[in-house]
C-alpha cells in the first residue's frame, strides 16, 4: 500500500493539478475515500500518465475494497514508475493479487502464504513470490517497507498484515534477532494470525535458542573464568606475582640465603 502523505503529489511543484493532487490526499488522510477518488479519476482523465496518479487510484481503491481495481491501478502505476518506493512495488502487487483470492477464498491465507519462506535459508538464497524468485534481502527490504507504510492505515485485526508479518518475523530471526522476531510474531497475533499454533511453536523455538545462546555465553564467560583462576593459581605457585610487597621481600630474601647456602656448600666441596 502507497501511503499517501501531504508530500505525496506529483513531484512538480507547478504542474496545473498539483493543489487538486493535495486536496484528494488529504481527503484520503482523512477517511473521505470516495471524494479522494473522484478528484484521482479528474485529474487522470485530464492529465493522463503520471505515476503519483495511479499510484493515488491504486491506494484509494485498495482502501475502498475494490482490490481488482487496485491491482490494476498499482500495476499501472509500476509501469510509469519501476523504480518507485524503492523498487518494492511488487511485493505491493502480490498483496493485492493474495486480496483477490483472499476475497474468493476467506481461508485462502489459512493454508497459503504471500512469501512462503523456505526453512533452509541462507544469505545467496533467493525466494519466490507469486511466481517469481527474488534474492533474500530485496524481499526482506521489500518487506519492511511495505509494512511501514500498511501499518500507517491498516487497524486490527487484518489476515494480510499478520501474515505478512508472520513471514517477516522468520527473515528477521535469519538474518538478525530473535528478539524482534518474536516481537514480530507477537504482532502478528495481534493482527489475527490464524494458527495460533504455528505462531506458539515458531515463538517456542526462537526463546529456547535464545536461552541455549545464554546458556553457551554463560558456559563460555564460566570457563574463561576458571581458566584465569587457574592460571593465577599456577602463576602464584610459581611465584611470578606476590600478594603484597612484604611477601615479595621475603621471597628476595629467602633467595639470598639460599645462593649464600650454595655458595657455602660449593667451597667446602673445593
């Protein structure tokens, strides 16, 4: 989803629609998606081509429901723009084309996924979404900035955010923390995850790594201690260090009287 933001408008500061491109986002800020979409569909019809405007069309649809009309909109607007939104607006098209079969299929993302994430991932991997393959960080970039801008409209509970978030959770334990994956999947139950289960197991899975992890430090941190000790042990039974000055004297001095002692012994023997 574009969010559509007071900034969001054509990028020409003195194009002949520019403050009509304002007045419809800020209608759709607002909530007045009908009245935004009539002022999109003008200035479409007046000035044909433009990115930002089936962009605008694209979001405003999608935000009315009308996901068909939405695909076709944000598709359009990928055709003007490749590059738009960081080049992520294929992960955009993909949640649409999941809406659609979503809206034919209300179980359709019960036994589906939008990015299907393979367990044997590793950095070269790459993973298919509706039919194309991707490399891991572009989907996972793609990803983050989807849902930053979703989340900027979408309320609880929503099957498309959790699953989206579900699937990011996964390429977050990857490829940084389990920490904010489990706050990922957490999140996604909040926005109504369906198989409370998978979400128990996959949450389950990454605390008791996690607490392995803690459990390894702590092992390593234990060892590295008893290994100095030791060495202190042996260092101070070797007398390569003293405990204060006193002892360190008496040492000197218990050296002395044992080379006078050799020397003695030695000129008796002569």
């Amino acid at each position: 989803m574009k969010q559509i933001d007071r900034r969001s408008h054509s990028g020409v500061e003195d194009e002949p629609f520019a403050a009509e491109e304002s007045k419809g986002v800020e209608s759709v800020i607002e909530g007045r998606y009908q009245e935004a979409l009539a002022i999109f569909q003008k200035i479409e019809s007046e000035h044909p081509g433009h990115y930002n405007t089936a962009a605008n069309l694209g979001t405003t649809y999608e935000l009315l429901g009308e996901n068909e009309e939405a695909l076709k909109w944000i598709g359009e607007g990928v055709r003007r723009n490749p590059e738009a939104h960081g080049g992520t607006e294929w992960l955009h098209l993909a949640i649409l084309e999941a809406k659609v079969k979503l809206k034919k299929d209300p179980a359709y993302l019960t036994h589906s996924h939008i990015i299907d994430v393979p367990e044997n991932l590793r950095g070269d991997s790459k993973i298919e979404v509706q039919g194309k393959s991707y490399p891991l960080f572009q989907v996972f970039n793609a990803l983050e900035y989807q849902l930053h801008e979703r989340l900027y409209f979408v309320r609880t509970p929503d099957p498309v955010v959790a699953d989206l978030l579900f699937s990011f959770s996964q390429l977050e334990a990857r490829i940084f923390t389990l920490e904010s994956a489990v706050g990922m999947l957490e999140m996604a139950r909040s926005y109504g995850y369906p198989d409370a289960e998978a979400l128990d197991a996959k949450i389950e899975e990454y605390q008791s790594v996690m607490m392995f992890r803690k459990i390894k430090v702590a092992a390593w941190i234990a060892a590295a201690v008893l290994g100095f000790v030791s060495f202190l042990v042996f260092a101070y039974r070797k007398k390569w260090f003293f405990l204060s000055g006193e002892a360190y004297r008496r040492h000197l001095e218990e050296k002395e009287r044992l080379r006078n002692e050799d020397s003695m012994s030695g000129a008796g023997l002569a």
